[in-house]
C-alpha cells in the first residue's frame, strides 16, 4: 500500500529478543503470538481472494513506540527481509505513521514516516500488511494465523498449499495423509491423535465421504479409532454431525431390524462392510451410529 507522507525521522533502539533462524512463515506465527500476548487481544485478519496481501490489525488505546520497536522490531525486520511488511498506528490528531525497521551498519533502527514530522513516543491502534510471493502464500498464512488467533493445536489444510508448507519447514509432507496437518504447539507432538483437533467440520465431512463413498479407509480414521479409545477425541461430536450430514446430502438411507443394520446409496445398491468390521473407519461408524453398544 502506497501513502503520501512528507517526513520520515529514524531513531536507534535496543532489541529485547534475538530472532533465530527460522523461516518466514515460522516467525509470522511466533510475531502473532507474541503481539496478542502483548496487547491482550486478538487480531482482525483480513485476506482477499487472489490477492498476495494479509492484513491484521488491533484496536488499542495506545501503545509505547519505543518498547513496540525493542519487542517486535528484530522480528518485524527478519520477516520483511522475505515478504515486505509495513507496520502503521495513529499519531496524535489522528495522523497516520508508519512504522518500519532497518540496519545501518549493525544498529537497529526505526523509522517513523508521516506528514507532519512530528515524532509520535505513542500509537493508537495498530495494523499490519504483508505482501507475499502469490496469493496461496497469503491464502495460507491467512489459515494458519486464523488458528493461532483461535488456540488451536493444530490446523489441518488441503495438498494445494504442500509446496509452501514444505518450504516454510511447516509440516512434514505424508501423501497417505489426506490433508497437511501442521502443529501449533511449541513442541510438535509425535501422536497424530492430536492433528484430529485442527480438522474442520467440513474436512471431517469430506472424510466421511471419501469412506463412504469410495470405501478409503484413511489413516485419520485410524487416529480417531485410539482416540475414541482413549476417551480423548477432540469434538466428537463433529463427527457426528458430519457423519449424519454427508447420509443426508448423498441420500444414503440407514436401516436396522432385528440386530442388523445396512446403509444404501442413492442408487438402493447396500454399502457393505466387513463382518467383524475390523477396518477403524468401519469402527468409528459403527460407534457413531450405535453409541450405546461397547
């Protein structure tokens, strides 16, 4: 985004925090994170379709512009090295700063640029815009601090963003898995039970369809059968939801008559499944529609 400012004064400031050698992305998250603790709120994110920009914001009172820089400056300053940052607040008499930070030599500095060349100590509000490489990137970036911002765990999205997320060092790509499944924690968890967590109703009904329809018999369900074991399935009432929502949209009618039970498609042709139902999805089913069988 191009404005019109007439000043710009710089000033040095001592970092806080010493940036590791991490990717973009990974610092996008951890600048999310450490903002929304510093301020106490959560952000507005905003993401047009097809266009490479994120932008998120805060509405604050006010903030101190030089504690901001000594916090988020080094952070601010690695991102935009990848993707271009600009950082804007409102000054005093509701003039428009942007912030921004650079090196001359070694030393940190900021910038403030707006009309009048009155140096501003503190900002109100607070807002971001990122410029990425494509609007995937965006796209991406956009699911995954949408997360962070709702203290998920995890965030499970679909194969087109692979090659970013691979590059960004985000996620380690299965091709068995039927999404990318990416960890939120600090310390990624080796037990896929808690990748269950960052799948959304309507991924939840696509797994669904894809047994059901194309008798897949995915790994997710295999996660969810020890889960379900455990007594520790993350919104089991989703699957639920989104089991009885996919019999609906592909009208597939459930029957039980005497202890037997049989689903049919929408052609009347029965859905049949092994008789000890030893596959996890077949499991799952069964233990969606039968809850009170052990």
């Amino acid at each position: 985004m191009q404005f019109h400012f007439e000043k710009m004064l710089e000033k040095r400031y001592e970092p806080q925090v010493t940036v590791t050698n991490e990717t973009p992305a990974w610092l996008m998250i951890c600048l999310a994170e450490s903002i929304k603790d510093w301020i106490g709120q959560s952000p507005r994110i905003f993401c047009k379709s097809e266009e490479p920009y994120l932008q998120f914001g805060y509405e604050v009172l006010t903030f101190p512009v030089a504690e901001f820089a000594q916090i988020f400056g080094p952070l601010i300053y690695a991102i935009n090295q990848a993707w271009p940052v600009q950082v804007f607040g409102m000054g005093s008499q509701d003039e428009l700063v942007e912030l921004s930070f650079t090196k001359e030599g070694t030393a940190p500095t900021i910038q403030q640029k707006n009309v009048s060349g009155i140096p501003c100590a503190e900002l109100r509000d607070l807002y971001f815009c990122v410029k990425f490489p494509d609007p995937l990137a965006a796209d991406c970036m956009f699911r995954l601090l949408d997360a962070v911002e709702k203290k998920s765990a995890a965030v499970a999205l679909e194969w087109e963003y692979a090659d970013f997320l691979e590059q960004q060092r985000l996620a380690r790509i299965d091709r068995t898995l039927s999404y990318c499944y990416v960890s939120l924690e600090e310390e990624e968890s080796a037990d896929p039970v808690g990748w269950l967590s960052g799948l959304t109703l309507q991924q939840k009904c696509e797994l669904w369809r894809m047994f059901l329809g194309k008798r897949l018999f995915l790994p997710e369900f295999e996660w969810l059968r020890d889960a379900m074991l455990q007594g520790a399935v993350p919104n089991w009432i989703e699957w639920h939801l989104a089991l009885y929502r996919v019999l609906e949209e592909e009208n597939i009618r459930f029957f039980c008559k005497d202890g037997q039970f049989e689903l049919l498609d929408k052609e009347g042709h029965r859905i049949y499944f092994g008789v000890d139902h030893s596959e996890a999805a077949e499991q799952v089913l069964m233990k969606v529609l039968f809850p009170l069988n052990q």
